[in-house]
C-alpha cells in the first residue's frame, strides 16, 4: 500500500478532547501529507463531498458514532478510514486516543491492510423511493405511540413470519456488536457474508433471530395502521406511511478499514472489550467461593 497523500482527519463535533487531539496530529505530521479537518457532522455536506473525492484517507477521532457518520461518507468515494476511539468500547476503532499521536505514522507510511465490510441498503417505498446505507443496521421500529407494531418479513419472494412488537433490527455482520449485541443477538465474524434479522421486544418470540445470506433480499411490510420509524445506523431516521414496505438488500457500496493486524484480531478486540478473557472469569469464580 502507498502512503496517503490528502488525509481528512474527523472529529466528534462535541468533544473537545477530540478535537485537540487532531490538531495536534495534524500538527505534527503536516509536512506528511495535505490535510483537511472536519468533523463528524460537516462530512455529510455538500462542500465536505467535493474535498472527499481527493481524498486518500479518513481519520476519525472519537468514538464508533464518529467512525459511523466518517464511513457513511467514505464508503461513497470507497475512502478507507482509520479510527482513533475516545469512547468507552470502540470496537470498530483501531487505535486508542492515548497512542494516536506516535501510533499513527505507521499508517501513514502506507503500512496496514483494508478490511472490507458488507454494508446494507435499505429502500422506503419501492424503487422509486429513496435509499439509504447503513455500516451496522437497519432498524424498523414503533413512533411515538406506545402501542406493538406488526411486521410482515418476506425474505426473497418467500413470507417468513409477522412480528408483532416493537419493531426489527436487521444487522450487518459488524452490526453484530451494536443494537442486536443488546437485543440478545449473537457476535458474528466480521467476515461472515450473512445479515441478522431479529425482533425488538417480541410479543411472542418466535426466533432467536434469523441469519440471511448476504445476496437476500428482505421486504418489510407493516400493519396498516402502524405509526412507524426506520432508523439506519441509529441517526438517520424516516417516518413510514402506513402500510409501506422496506425493501433491505446489500449494498453496492462497502466499508474499508484500514488495519494493522491481522483479521484474528478482531476477537482478541472482542474479548478485551467484553471482558471475556478466561483470566477475568476465573478471577469472578474465586471471588464467589
């Protein structure tokens, strides 16, 4: 890989934390290449999207919601993106804030792989309607009135089952760790080709969650007198007419990480991060004898 020439480096718009420490990187490795700062909110502009088409690389400093908004619109220019993580997880970062300012001129020197993530595209409306892309998930969900929705799935052609509850959540493989990790949902290899559909507080908990090969495609059809939200990536959200479908398949675009380790890394990450070293879990029996 060759090193980067035009760098935007990202940060969380409300940390100043954040946006200290990409000055300072900035800063420090200015004579490196040509850099541009933003943050997570200015990406999305028109403006931000014109700079985006020579750029070599993102670096966004804060947590996963950061890396989130800097991959929505990386993935359009196929950008690879680099993560530092001021939050508490991070588990889709690469780099610890405390080792960014040494740690990142490995990178810059054109070291590390790209990790490609499968990204979902969601369509309200048939074809005609407007689409959206999300890193993590898709979720379908009850408005504001605190009453159970009901949704029909249909996966390629084929009724799968109605759900009546509060909603779905269809997750990408790097998804896994997000909303459905909370719902319940299992870890799934980043490098699986595979979607998980899985019910938000089912009335009647006819699956555990269903795995779906990548290529699926999946139509959501509510009940038509639902008042209901789609939400991608838990910040972009829509308002569904009733009785509309969501039509959810892969999408052309996809997620590039940039990495340094190799792709095993991604469950020593996990197990750091979810405490579930064996280590940790012998210590608790201890304690409890």
């Amino acid at each position: 890989m060759s090193s980067f020439e035009a760098v935007c480096i990202a940060h969380h718009s409300l940390l100043p934390e954040a946006a200290e420490l990409a000055e300072r990187i900035v800063a420090r490795y200015q004579d490196r290449c040509r850099w541009w700062v933003a943050n997570e909110m200015t990406l999305a502009h028109e403006e931000a999207d014109d700079r985006l088409r020579d750029t070599d690389l993102i670096i966004t400093v804060g947590g996963d919601g950061t890396i989130l908004r800097g991959m929505h619109a990386a993935s359009l220019h196929s950008i690879p993106v680099l993560g530092v993580n001021m939050g508490r997880v991070g588990f889709m970062s690469e780099i610890d804030s405390r080792d960014a300012l040494e740690g990142i001129e490995w990178y810059l020197k054109g070291n590390g792989r790209i990790d490609e993530r499968a990204m979902l595209m969601a369509t309200l409306g048939g074809d005609a309607g407007q689409s959206m892309h999300a890193l993590n998930d898709v979720t379908v969900h009850r408005g504001a009135e605190l009453r159970m929705i009901e949704v029909k799935a249909v996966v390629d052609d084929v009724e799968l089952s109605t759900y009546r509850g509060d909603g779905l959540i269809v997750a990408t493989s790097t998804g896994s760790t997000g909303y459905s990790l909370q719902l319940g949902g299992p870890v799934i290899d980043p490098n699986a080709p595979v979607f998980l559909l899985k019910a938000i507080a089912a009335h009647m908990s006819q699956f555990g969650g269903v795995v779906l090969d990548a290529n699926s495609v999946l139509e959501l059809t509510l009940d038509s007198t639902a008042n209901a939200t789609l939400t991608v990536d838990g910040y972009i959200s829509r308002n569904i007419p009733e009785g509309d479908a969501v039509t959810i398949s892969r999408s052309e675009r996809c997620a590039r990480f940039l990495r340094g380790g190799p792709k095993s890394g991604f469950w020593e990450g996990l197990s750091h991060r979810l405490g579930m070293r064996i280590g940790a879990v012998r210590r608790g029996e201890e304690t409890s004898n």
